[in-house]
C-alpha cells in the first residue's frame, strides 16, 4: 500500500479520471469508463461505509484502478483498508508515518478471504 | 473444546502484541485518547465510573480448567485498583449506600464472557500475554464490531438438540475476527447460535439469531433471524431465511452485514442498530440481503462456502472427552445411589431436580454451578473460587466448563455417579444453591457500583431481593421465574426480557427503578420472544423488594394448580399485579414528595 502525506495528495478537484465518491453513493451504479482513481473517503475512522465500497469497486466490479483512501486516516487502519482493496492512503497530517510499515509487518495472515486475496485461510491452507 | 491450531495461537499472542504497541504509542503521547478508544474497546478495555474493565471473550461460552486458572490469576495479582482510585470509589459509592466494593474477582455475563472491574490501563498489555498463554483474548468483545459469538450452554450435549452448532460457532468466530470490512459497523453487532428445539440463548434478542435446523430432505441448514436487540427500542428478531444451506453461512452472513454496514444509520448512536434499519426498510432490507447474497456467491465466487473438510476439521474438536478413566456403573446402581442420597439429604435432593439437567450420553449429566447466592453479586467469582471451580472442572467434567447466558457455570460431563461427590464439594465452595432457574437465580448487570453508563446501581437491588427469598421452600412453591435487572437502558441484565424485569432510571439524580412483567427470552417456559410492559412509575430502591414481594403474592393468590408465574400473568392478565404493585409504594407515586 502507498502510504501518502496529507500535503502530496493532490486535490481530485478538475483532475481527469478521478471521481470522488460520497459515502452513501453504491459503486455500482456509477460508470467506471476512463476512470483512473477512486477517492473515498473516511469522515471519521469510526465511520467504516467505505470499507464495503472499497470491497464492491475492487472485487464486485473488477476496477483496476487505484482506491485512494481519504479523510481520518490513521495508521491503525491501514491494513484493514488495504485488505478492502484501498492501495493508497492519504494519512491525516501529524501521524508519523514510521509507525505505520510496523503494522503491516505485524500478523501473517487472517482468517477470511477479502478483496485482495480471494482465498480464507483454510482454502490457503487446503492447497 | 476446540483445539487451536499453531495461525490460532499465533493469531492471539500477534492481537496482544497490537494491543502493547497501541497502549505505548497511547502513553507516548502518538495516539489521543479518540484514537485509542475504538482500538482498546475492539481488545475489551473499557473504561468504567472509576477504572478500566477488561471484557475477556470465551467463544460461545467454552472454557478449560487451565484458562480458569488464568483468570484466577488475573484476579488475585491484577485486579487490584490504585489505592487513590479505590478510595475515591469508595467514598462516592458509600455516600449511595453501596458498602462494599469487592476487588480481585471475576463476573460472568449474560454474553458467556468474563469481565474484570478494576485492573489499570498500564498493566493491560501484561494481562493480554497472560491470557494469550491460555489461547485467550478480548478480540471484538466491545465496539461496533462482531462481537463474540454466544450459544447454548448445552450445545453439543443437549437431548433436543438436532445438530451440535459448536463447530459453526468456531467457524464463525474465525470468519468474523478482524474482518476488515466490519471492524467499524453502525454499532455492534451480536450473534448467537442454536442446534437445540429449546432456544437457551436468547437469539431472538441478537442482531442475528441461528439455528441450525433439518429440513424435510434431512439436510443440515439454518433458520435466520435477523434484527433482534434490546436497549431503548426493544424488538425480537425477525425471521429473514427459513431454510439456509450450512455450508453457505459466511456468504449470507457477508450479505447481512455488508448491507447494515452501507445502510445502517451512522447519525444517531440510539438507533444505528440493524433492528432499526430492519425495522424501517422491513422487506426492501431482506431483498437487498437477498441480492447481495446471490452477487457474493455468484459473482465473487463464494470464496467463504464452508468445504466439507473444513467443517469435518474443526467438528472434530468437539467430540465427547474420553471417559476410560472413569468408573463403570450400571444405571441401575447410579439410580439406587442416588436416590438413597436424596433420601438421607433433602438438599441434595432439591439440588439433583434443580442444578441437574440430562445428557445426550445416559450415562452422564449437565450440572448447573450456581454463582446466585447471598454476599456476593450474581456471576461474581473471586481468585480463590476461580481456582476451586477449576479443580471441579478437572474432576468432574473432563477439564471443560461452559459460561451460561444466566451468568452461572455448567459442567457439561459429568458422571451420574459421581454427582454426589460433585455435589459435596460444590457444596463446601459455594457453587450449590439449589436454586437454578428460581427467583434467585436472577441475572443482573454489574450496574452502577461499577458502570459508567448505569443510571443506578443493580446489586444491592438483587441484594435485598436475594435476602428476602432465602427459603428454599418458599422458591421452590414460587417455581420458575426469570427476574433480570438492568441499570440502565443498554439492557445488559436484559429486563426486557424478564418475566420480572427491573430497570434503572436516574431521576433528579436520584436512583430510581422502572418495573416490567411478561418479559421473554424466548425459552420454551417463557414462550416468544417479547418485551415486558411497565407496571407504572417508577419505584424507589427502598420500595422494589416489597413491589416484587406484591407481584408474587398476587401470583400466588391467582395461580391454578401447577401453573408458572409466566402463565398465570398470560392468563389473567396484568392488571392485577399492576395494582398490587403499585399498592406497595411506600410514597403515592403522584403525591407531591415532602423534601
């Protein structure tokens, strides 16, 4: 995953092939066509409605694109945004970013299948 | 039990490793206190009206003797508060009246969990190694998450149970632990799951209830109730699939959630629950669980369709313990003795038809271990019974216990003819009031001696009501009754459902208490699922024990011969015991209250 500064995230304002989805909008009825980046965003880290758009653009709707994570993004967060398909996340500012790459290192695996590795453990474990 | 494998174990220790880096950056100052919230709660950390609690997750309610050891542990050297703390805890509680605040002891919960009162945030990352050495955890005890997963105490023992659901329970407690779509839902989420006719773990009141059923053809699948929950706006489960496939319950459950997670309601904390959202989309909520469930199946390729190796694999954890080691005893004999027991000692005897249920195995029994007793609050267990309730576990039931929904503890192997000897030394530590599914086995939630949410205190009510019914000849002619006491509207002692229901209600800042009848869990005894209905306004702590006294009496005026208390209300109807219990205020409830 791309882990971005606050400041190097350019904003998608006028930006070809960019859409901003809003939270309550479903991925799948919007048209993907020359679209090159997905923003979501995260209006509190507590407010999980991105998750499950993540997972429908990346897994349900096949976009190859990239998912870029915004708003209250924190480090803790990362992996779980980035098993729903994000690939980049904008980190709100004053997060040291040393502490994120840890986070990453941490578990091996987990139980379920998710948007980017489409096999749960015992399928893995099965092969 | 299930046998963790080495991811299992590994899992566990890496979650406790999360939880120290977390609580480090937390103390260096490199996550606020906003931040830190959601991440200790979703690792069981609350913090409480004077220190954290520590909520410890037993999946559907399955514990060894060697994690009850644990616990002990973790009550004798670290349930210890601050002395600061403690004092001012002390003082605050005893202007309420409270006059002990008891430390260094365990409470088992409605949700089969164990909880702690008074361990320091600083020692958190310590105990979460500790418990990890016994495959133990708080993963997703607490935040809007999926929390643990409960069950029926009896599971896989029970004579009407028509598949073990033990298995599905693993399987689902490996799906949903950090799923990373739904680590941050509307709110929380609760599962629980039955194999069994009679339903002992109130799923009707969960976010999702499942029982595992046969269909016509003999085939294994679940009935899904989806919706149910308790708090301000109580409403049963509704049924959302009669008949769903077993090896499709994390797909259908994927969908469930999924759609709750897109649509819940995030604007309002009281009513972004499922029931609410199910409530108010009614059958355009199952459609979309529906058409989301075929998407996931059809076109995500179903990647969580159990394989019937895996199931085979963890189903094979839950086979009967090995009993060689025990002595063989026709029936005949096990029969004689006993009743030759009974007949020399009546209380045994009262505690063989109370505390002793039957086995799918004829040979063995399912003894209920009361924590209901007087001197200490109901689930309550010190570091010292924790220790000797693990040694009756090694003895008597193959080193397993199970946590049940009324906050007692269940051996589920134990021999008929070694009950008596089991009786004898539950007796000697307490354990065996013979009074399982009484009066006094009231489920009641720590309340506000302890809890930051409560709006009064639920002890000292269970307390006197306990001091009250103490003759055991008087329990027994008032027969079954489900009294549950909560402090407050999140229901955590689930007074919703009691047949007997008493809330906490905060008044001018004063502790007051709201009476409900006809409550129920949806037992057999209790019939549905469904709320109580208030008797009228609310009553003080001084005025409660005379009001349920009034309520039962009324009971006992009306009762045909052989009738419950539950039925004689369906019967008659409230009106009676609302008049009785109003006629026991010790102040007319609308007379002006002199200062």
């Amino acid at each position: 995953m791309k882990i971005i500064e606050a400041k190097d995230h350019t904003s998608p304002e006028g930006q070809a092939g960019v859409l901003v989805l809003d939270n309550t909008v479903d991925p799948q009825t919007v048209s993907l066509d020359g679209v090159s980046r997905v923003d979501l965003n995260f209006p509190k880290f507590t407010d999980g409605r991105a998750y499950s758009q993540a997972y429908l653009l990346r897994r349900r709707l096949g976009f190859a694109g990239e998912i870029r994570a915004t708003g209250d993004v924190l480090i803790d967060q990362l992996v779980q945004m980035s098993r729903s398909g994000f690939d980049v996340a904008v980190l709100r500012a004053g997060v040291d970013i040393a502490d994120a790459q840890r986070q990453f290192d941490r578990f091996s695996g987990f139980y379920q299948a998710d948007a980017v590795n489409t096999r749960p453990l015992f399928a893995r474990q099965a092969a | 039990m299930y046998q963790y494998t080495d991811f299992d174990k590994q899992f566990v220790k890496l979650r406790a490793a999360q939880h120290r880096d977390q609580l480090e950056r937390w103390q260096a100052g490199k996550l606020a206190d906003d931040e830190f919230r959601p991440l200790r709660l979703q690792n069981g950390w609350y913090v409480q009206r004077y220190a954290p609690m520590l909520r410890v997750a037993v999946p559907y309610g399955e514990l060894s003797s060697a994690q009850l050891r644990v616990l002990a542990t973790i009550a004798r050297e670290y349930d210890e508060p601050e002395a600061g703390v403690y004092a001012e805890a002390l003082k605050i509680q005893g202007a309420l009246g409270s006059a002990k605040l008891p430390t260094h002891y365990a409470h088992f919960t409605t949700r089969q969990n164990v909880q702690f009162n008074w361990i320091p945030l600083t020692k958190s990352a310590d105990v979460m190694d500790l418990l990890a050495s016994v495959n133990m955890h708080g993963i997703q005890t607490s935040g809007n998450c999926i929390r643990n997963i409960t069950s029926d105490e009896r599971a896989g023992i029970a004579v009407d149970e028509v598949a073990d659901p033990r298995a599905f329970a693993e399987i689902l407690r490996q799906w949903s632990t950090l799923h990373p779509e739904f680590a941050f839902l509307p709110r929380k989420f609760k599962i629980a799951i039955i194999g069994a006719s009679e339903d002992r773990a109130a799923t009707a009141w969960h976010d999702v209830g499942l029982h595992v059923i046969k269909n016509e053809s003999g085939e294994i699948g679940f009935r899904v109730l989806v919706g149910g929950g308790m708090g301000r706006t109580p409403i049963p489960g509704t049924v959302i699939r009669e008949f769903l496939p077993w090896n499709q319950i994390m797909n259908y459950l994927e969908a469930v959630v999924r759609v709750y997670n897109r649509y819940g309601r995030r604007d309002n904390m009281y009513k972004a629950r499922i029931k609410i959202l199910v409530k108010a989309e009614g059958q355009r909520y199952f459609d979309d669980v529906e058409a989301e469930f075929k998407q996931i199946v059809e076109h995500d390729g179903g990647a969580h369709t159990i394989p019937q190796a895996e199931y085979d694999r963890v189903a094979a954890s839950f086979v009967p313990p090995s009993l060689a080691d025990r002595p063989v005893v026709s029936a005949e004999a096990v029969d004689s003795q006993l009743r030759h027991a009974a007949d020399a000692d009546p209380l045994f005897a009262r505690w063989l038809a109370r505390n002793v249920a039957p086995h799918k195995n004829p040979a063995l029994r399912a003894v209920t271990l009361s924590f209901k007793r007087r001197g200490q609050a109901p689930g309550d267990a010190d570091a010292d019974q924790l220790d000797t309730l693990a040694g009756l576990v090694d003895r008597f039931s193959a080193g397993e216990a199970r946590v049940t929904h009324d906050q007692n503890v269940l051996l589920p192997w134990v021999s008929a003819s070694e009950l008596h000897a089991l009786y004898t030394a539950a007796r000697a530590a307490g354990f065996a009031s013979p009074n399982v599914h009484l009066l006094t086995d009231m489920i009641a939630c720590p309340g506000g001696d302890f809890c930051a949410l409560a709006n009064a205190r639920s002890i000292p009510v269970a307390e006197a009501i306990t001091e009250r019914y103490q003759d055991l000849d008087e329990l027994d002619d008032l027969g079954e009754i489900d009294l549950h006491i909560s402090g407050c509207i999140n229901s955590c002692g689930h007074h919703h459902t009691g047949h007997i229901g008493i809330l906490g209600v905060d008044k001018d800042g004063k502790e007051w208490y709201q009476v409900t009848l006809g409550g129920s869990d949806g037992s057999d005894l209790s019939g549905a699922a469904v709320p109580g209905k208030v008797v009228g306004p609310s009553f003080s702590a001084a005025e409660v024990p005379d009001v349920i006294e009034a309520v039962l009496n009324t009971y006992r005026d009306l009762r045909a011969n052989g009738e419950t208390f539950i039925a004689t209300l369906r019967r008659v109807g409230h009106d009676p015991f609302k008049t009785a219990a109003n006629a026991a205020r010790a102040v007319p409830a609308h007379a002006p209250v002199a200062a």
